[in-house]
C-alpha cells in the first residue's frame, strides 16, 4: 500500500520543483495544490501545516512532513520509503 501524498506549490517555486523532482525520481503520485495567488488556499495549508507558509508544504497520509528541506533530510536519514510506502512510523 502506498500512502497519500499531497504538495501545496507555485508554479515556479525552485523548492516546489526540486521537492516534486524527488517525488517523481521516487515514483510516487501526488497530489498537488497550486495555490499561486489564492491567499484563502495557503491560509487553509497554514492551518494544516502548523502555521507554516512557506511554499512547498508536504503531507503524507495527513501527517505534515514539512517542506522541501524536510522532504531531503528524511530522504537522507532513510525514512522517507518507509512514510511513502504506507508503513507505520
């Protein structure tokens, strides 16, 4: 089982493309949220995320993970395929 993963980007946000980037290398399908301009849209992922709204913010399976920094940390520690393959932490 592989968990949901959702991404709330800009367009042309270098962090947002680099996080998707890992995502896509990963093979994992997402679902992203492009929010450019829609203030009402990042105020909600704000709440998601903790009061975070800095762009990309990064859900799996609901949990917040954070952003694109956060995203490579947990890739270089080795728990991001565990999160991405549905396995409890």
């Amino acid at each position: 089982m592989s968990a949901n993963t959702e991404i709330y980007t800009w367009s042309y946000c270098p962090f947002c493309v680099r996080a998707k980037a890992l995502l896509s290398k990963k093979n994992v399908e997402y679902r992203e949220y492009i929010i450019d301009g829609d203030e009402s849209a990042r105020d909600a992922m704000a709440e998601r995320a903790n009061g975070r709204r800095s762009l990309p913010q990064i859900f799996i399976d609901g949990r917040h993970v954070g952003g694109c920094d956060d995203l490579y940390e947990l890739e270089a520690m080795g728990k991001l395929d565990p999160l991405l393959a549905g396995l409890p932490s």
